[in-house]
C-alpha cells in the first residue's frame, strides 16, 4: 500500500518520483520561470552602457527577461533613433549581453505600444476600408456623367466597382450603425433572432443591383445605357484607414500594415524583424527568443486588395452585389443587409487570424523564435486570435484596481483551449497616480489575483531604460507604468520577491488547468467573451471552473474521451455550456450533435436561425432541422436530461446547477467565520499530483477549513517565499474530497501600507469561496517607511501564512476551535481507507 499525499502550499496533491521532480523544480525553479519586464527605450536615449547596467541589475535580482518596446512619451530625442544603424548595433549588444547574463529578449514588433506599423509599410500594403461616392442621375438613355472619386485618406485610393440600383423612395434612410456593423470601425454587434422593421421605401431590391463597372473609364467617367427611371450610381473603392503605430518616436511612426494580407504581413516583417534576427545572428532564437504584437488599438478595417477572393472562399459567395450594405443600404430586407455584415465581420476576424496572426508566428518559428500577443481589442474573435499566439498575453492595472482582468480571463482560456502552455501578463500597469508609491509589498496581493485567474508569466510594466549609471530617479516614461527600474532605493533587495514569483509561476506551468465548464462563445465578431455567471464576487472564480471556446475550435479541436470534451493537448471538461440568444451557424450545430452522439453532455436551449447570408435561408431550415433532432423530445418547460447517442442534451438548467445536481461537488471550497468568500483559487493536475494555488484576498487574517475535490492524497503545504514543504496535521478524507485547517494573513492593496496577504498551493476541492492555502513561511515584502528604512521586510504571509508563530501551534489551535465541524485528525493517527490505495 503506497501512501499518497496532497500538496496544499503552492499546494499539490503529490505521488512518489513526479512528486519529487515537483519539489525540485518547485525550490530551484529554472531561469525560464522568471518574471519579466517591459524594458520601454525613450525616443532613442539609448547608451550602451545603460543597457548593460540595466540588464546585469535585473540578472542580479532574479528577473528573467525583457520585453522591449520604444516609444514617445515626451522625452527629448536622443542620439539612437530607432531602427537607425547606431540602434541597430545597440541592439545587438543588447542581445549578446542577454545571452551571457542568461536572459530572454522578445522584441515588440514595431515602434510603439500597439498594432504592427512603420515607415516601411507602402500604403498598398496599409490597413484599407472601403470608401464611396453616389451619383443619381435619370435613366432611359444614354448617360454620361463624370462620378466623383470617393473620399481617401493621405491621397491613396483605389477602385473595387462601379454599382447601380434604383433610388429607393426613402434614399435618406442607413441601417443604424452600419459603420461598425461592415466593421469599417470596431464596434461589438450583438447578435440578434429578430431585426426592427425599415420603412417599406428604403428597401432595394437585390436582384436590381447591376454590376456596370466596365461603363467606367479609369478617369471615372461613366457612359452607361441606363434603364428607364431614377438611378443611383455607388462608386465603390478602398482606402486607407490612416491607422499609424503609436505612441511611437517619429523615426519608427509609419502606416500599420493590412491585417488582412499575407503578403503585407510577410513584407512587414522583412522591413524590421527580419533585419534584427539577421543582424543578431545565430542568438535568434537562442537570447532573441520572442516577437510581440501587444494590444490592438490601430482600429478596424474592412478591405485588402484580394477581400473579394477571400470573401468568396470563406463564405461561399461573392459579396460584390451586396456591397451596397457596406454602404448603408438596405438590399431585400434588413435581415438579409445584418446577414452580409455578419459574414463581413467575420470575414475580417477569419483574415487578422490566418494571414496575420499566424503568418507573424510562423516567421517567428522559422528564426526559431516565438510570437506573443496581447489579443484584445481587435475586430476579431479574441479567442481565436490571442489563441495563434505561443504565448496569449492579459493585462492587470494597479492603479485602477483589476482594470483590465477580463483580458486576463479571456486570455487563459485562449491557451488552455489553444494548447500553450505559459499565459503572460502586462502586470501591475499604471498611471500617474501610482508615484514611486508601488513596491512588491502592496502590489503582491493584486499578482496572486492573477496567479489564481491562470497568468503564469509577469511582465512587470515597466521598467525604463536608464541611459546614465548614476542619477536616480533616472528616466522616466511619461505617466504610465510602476517605476521598476535599477535606480529605485528597493531595488537590490527584491530578490525574495522575485524568487517567489518563479517559483509560483513554475508550479502553475506543470501540467493542465482543472476546469469543469467549456463555454462556448456566441458567434459573433468581434467577440470579448467572458460567461456572465451569477457570482457574489465577479472578480473570483467560481467553484466549477471554466474555459471560454469559440466556434472554430470546438469544430477543430474539441473531441469526446470517456465522456469529456477533449482537447488535443489533454484538457478535458466535463460539460459543454451554448450560449444564449438563438443563434448559431447550422456548422457548429452540427459538431454540437456530434459531440453529444460521442458521449458529451451539452447544456443549453436550442439555436433559432443562423448569423450567416451564406446559403440563406436554406442554412436556417438546416439548423432547424438539428435542433429538432436534439431539442424535439425536450418538450415544453421545466429541466429535462434527454438522452441523445451516448451523451446526454440538459434543458433548463445552468451548467453549474445540473453539475450539482448530479453530485459532483464543486472544485474548491472554505468554511470560516466571515461567512462569505476569503480565498481565491486555481487548481491544475499534473500526473498524479494536483497543485492548489489558493490567495486570501481579505484585509484581515483567516482561519478556514477548506474543501477540496480530491481524494485518497495528504494536504502537504508548499511555501512559495521559501521553497519549503510541511504535511498538513489536521486534514479529513471525506469521500470525494478531502478537508483541512488552513490559516492565512490579510492581503494588501496598492493603497495599504502593510502587506500580510498570504498565497500558498494547495490540492484540494473548491465550493462557494475561492482559497487560500497557506504553510509554514514568510513573505517577502517590501515596505517603505520609517520602520524598515524603505528595505525588504519578511512579512509573516506570502505563501505559506503560518507566520511567526510554530506551524504546530497554529494547527492546534485552529484544530480545537473548530473540532465541532468534524474531527480532523494530525497525521500520525490511523487515516480511513480513501487515503490509502
């Protein structure tokens, strides 16, 4: 009989060898599992020195790597402007000084903080929109007329067609936001079973759109044998957006290039990274180790010189007819113009994947690099775009408290659902209200948030490069960002602090991310998808964990394994959640019903019409035609489980209620004083072992018995601050799950003064409170003011909580307070059978 243990500290639920090679990696972990920097260079105040004193400072106190971005923020122009010959030298002394301090470099991919721009993009190859101009003119003769060019931007404009319809009766009337419906501007559409009536003479006729595009001479003018009546002649063409890469220093400000084009991303990356990966030879890949596209903020596009083809090739028809939509118009009915730019937004989200995102990861991967990508704010699916990268990236503010932490959800489930393995974070950003007052002791308790939202690699903003080896505070970036720098009077003592992150961020790379619910997202684009769960606090996780997945994925990479929806790389859930509103494309209905004929269980309410023109209105008789196959023996009202092939279709309950229902007890749960949620969680399971991260996320200490959904393990408490590792005394197997007292500090806000806020890992179950799991150990912290002197304080949280006082103490002590809640025993007494094999 082999006794088994669960690891609660960082905690893990821990077996024989793994467990071992755990603990190794866990008190030693490797230089990878160090945090990082966004290294901002100022408008090419670079000196050769100041970057090899910023990076032997930062190899000195444990951090990993650099993320370096250059850009304006008001600073004088110095003497290396960017991508200029001297910055390119000093880039490559960047590089080789990485590589013998042992650290990893990634270069943002332009100038700036947002999009992929620079003076080397030719406006052919610059985000473009359609753009037009409209001529009325009479018909029943000949006409000829001169048709005004379009409006363009910077004096680029090219033509897509010349359109003719019929001047509708009511020729003032626009569909209502159409801007940001043909994605022209970014703007989220909610989708919708029902469109508002228009009046009856706004409406045009689709079969009276006439494509006289060759009656146009290249100079405009139009001679065209115009049918009787009134006309209206669209000139259609496409321009650019104006978009540039910003806030960036003026000799790196140029058009961001078309997300829409391989062949402009292609020549995008020739005109910048490919120079630096040739000029840093045979270190990339090796020191250079990354390319970066950081959050979208260049706006939308809507066209690229091969939209038509593509257009055509993804969506099954040609969109050159209804073109007229883009402009406004309504052609058939509204439902039929909202159907196009539906199949238009997505066409645009399809492209920013597949001929940017993944054509930038595959150049990455041919220097032996990877790509990482803050996937937000897009005219995408988030999901699907943050899911192309090696490494999605969130962001969480310090000074708007969790601003930002969407992006962070969102972001975990792009690469659980994706397969990757590490999900980075822009953490701890800031504006001007943050001052010189952030240090690791009042950031600590916002980072375990994180850590317990799935982030496992910190990209501290910012760190500024100092150009001088002695004037502190040094350099500066304008409002934004913690001043993390070398110059800061706390610098050379955050060590600790630093070595608590890895050692957190290496566990919580090990293995999966347990999750009980895979959310499928509507069908939509753009899509920021976040499943509105009924929480008490929508900042923690609920008891049954999940992921997000859009519509591509489930089609691609969602199969059924032992009753789990599966994914390639090993995730596995229990329950597949459709989302609400009634309506999805007859394709993704049909994976549905395969799924749940391989063994699924899919919850949900049945799907109406589809989003999509394509194949209108067939496509809605075949979606009806599933749906009645899945949802026709439901019935009427109230919950039904209704068996289809080997899984089974829930009705009328939530994901989470007909998981409870069904007995399964939720992942992670508390029982203290407060009586409401204390103690933030993740859980992951790497072999036979499970990892319990648990943060309390209250300002006062607490003492808990916490619920965790395993069985036949030993809690044993692992010390992030420390490295340490101590079996839990006083812990119950009951059934299914497995009890035990865990104890920890108050955490710290960015306005407190004192941090106690303890994180810990643990293995367990979870129910209505998020937890902290706390051992033996101290936190390193910093603290300024009179009575550290502005140095690093040990706290008596961090990750393990038990503080000054003996961990056998406090065990006791929390043991015979609450024995009335089941007798917990210490760990020498005899144990029941469930913690035995």
């Amino acid at each position: 009989m082999r006794r088994r243990t669960l690891c609660l500290a960082v905690a893990v639920l821990v077996v024989a060898a793994h467990a071992q090679d755990l603990r190794a990696g866990f008190q030693n972990p490797p230089p990878d599992a160090k945090p990082w920097v966004y290294w901002f260079w100022l408008n090419g105040n670079i000196t050769r020195e100041g970057i090899t004193a910023d990076l032997e400072a930062m190899a000195r106190v444990g951090i990993g790597g650099v993320l370096i971005m250059e850009v304006d923020q008001g600073a004088p122009d110095g003497p290396a402007p960017f991508a200029s010959d001297t910055w390119r030298v000093l880039f490559k002394h960047v590089a080789a000084e990485a590589n013998r301090l042992g650290l990893q470099v990634n270069m943002n991919n332009d100038a700036g903080w947002c999009g992929s721009g620079g003076p080397w993009v030719k406006p052919e190859q610059a985000m473009q929109k359609l753009t037009w101009s409209e001529t009325h003119l009479d018909g029943g003769k000949r006409v000829e007329a001169d048709l005004p060019a379009p409006p363009s931007v910077q004096g680029f404009y090219r033509d897509v067609a010349v359109l003719a319809f019929p001047q509708p009766a009511d020729d003032a009337y626009r569909i209502p936001s159409f801007q940001g419906k043909s994605a022209e501007v970014t703007q989220h559409v909610p989708l919708t079973v029902s469109y508002p009536a228009v009046p009856a003479g706004a409406v045009i006729a689709r079969d009276q759109v006439r494509d006289v595009t060759a009656s146009m001479a290249p100079g405009g003018h139009c001679a065209w044998d115009a049918p009787a009546g009134r006309w209206v002649i669209l000139r259609v063409g496409h321009t650019l957006t104006g978009a540039v890469n910003a806030p960036s220093p003026a000799a790196g400000r140029g058009l961001e290039s078309d997300k829409l084009s391989r062949e402009a991303t292609q020549a995008y990356w020739d005109g910048l990274m490919g120079k630096l990966c040739a000029d840093v030879g045979p270190l990339a890949g090796k020191s250079l180790v990354a390319t970066h596209i950081d959050s979208w903020e260049t706006g939308s596009q809507n066209w690229t010189p091969r939209m038509r083809e593509r257009f055509q090739e993804l969506r099954g028809y040609d969109p050159l007819l209804l073109l007229p939509v883009a402009a406004g118009r309504v052609l058939d009915s509204l439902e039929v113009s909202e159907r196009f730019l539906w199949d238009l937004r997505q066409t645009v989200s399809d492209l920013v994947v597949s001929d940017y995102a993944e054509v930038m990861r595959d150049l990455a991967h041919k220097q032996g690099m990877h790509l990482t990508i803050e996937g937000y704010g897009e005219p995408a699916v988030d999901l699907a775009y943050g899911g192309r990268a090696d490494e999605p990236m969130g962001e969480f503010w310090w000074s708007a408290m969790y601003g930002g932490s969407s992006t962070c959800t969102v972001m975990t489930s792009a690469a659980h659902v994706y397969g990757h393995r590490i999900v980075g974070a822009e953490a701890f950003t800031s504006d001007d209200a943050e001052r010189w007052q952030a240090h690791p002791g009042n950031i600590k308790a916002l980072g375990d948030w994180a850590f317990c939202e799935g982030i496992n690699r910190f990209v501290f903003h910012r760190y500024a490069l100092q150009p001088w080896p002695d004037r502190p505070p040094g350099m500066s970036m304008g409002p934004w960002g913690l001043h993390y720098e070398r110059s800061n009077t706390w610098w050379d003592e955050s060590g600790p602090w630093h070595q608590y992150l890895a050692r957190c961020q290496w566990l919580l790379r090990q293995g999966l991310f347990v999750a009980d619910v895979l959310y499928l997202s509507p069908e939509y684009s753009p899509a920021h998808f976040v499943p509105n769960l009924p929480r008490p606090d929508p900042l923690d996780r609920p008891g049954y964990n999940f992921d997000s997945c859009p519509a591509e994925a489930l089609t691609s990479r969602v199969s059924v394994k032992d009753g789990r929806l599966a994914l390639p790389d090993a995730m596995s859930y229990r329950v597949l959640a459709l989302p609400d509103g009634g309506v999805m494309t007859p394709e993704t209905l049909a994976r549905v019903k395969a799924l749940l004929e391989a063994g699924a269980t899919v919850v949900g309410n049945r799907p109406l019409k589809s989003p999509s023109l394509a194949g209108f209105p067939d496509c809605d008789a075949e979606l009806k035609q599933i749906a009645d196959s899945l949802w026709g023996g439901a019935g009427e009202g109230g919950k039904k489980v209704v068996p289809i092939g080997r899984g089974r279709l829930v009705v009328g309950q939530t994901a989470e209620e007909y998981l409870a229902s069904a007995g399964v007890p939720e992942d992670f749960a508390e029982h203290n004083r407060f009586g409401d949620r204390s103690l933030r969680y993740i859980h992951r399971r790497a072999g036979d072992s499970d990892i319990y991260f648990v943060a309390n996320k209250l300002d006062q200490p607490v003492q808990t018995v916490a619920t965790f959904r395993v069985k036949g393990k030993r809690p044993e408490l692992w010390s992030p601050d420390t490295g340490q590792s101590v079996l839990t005394e006083f812990y119950r197997p009951d059934g299914e799950v497995t009890q035990g007292h865990l104890r920890s500090e108050g955490r710290s806000g960015p306005h407190h003064r004192r941090d106690r806020k303890g994180a810990a890992a643990g293995v367990g179950r979870r129910a209505r409170h998020p937890g902290v799991a706390h051992g033996r150990g101290q936190r390193s912290g910093l603290r300024r003011g009179k009575d550290t002197g502005g140095g690093v304080r040990r706290g008596r949280a961090g990750a393990g909580g038990v503080g000054h006082r003996s961990r056998d103490h406090q065990l006791r002590r929390v043991a015979g307070r609450d024995r009335a809640e089941g007798e917990l025993r210490p760990a020498g007494r005899p144990a029941a059978d469930p913690r035995r094999d």
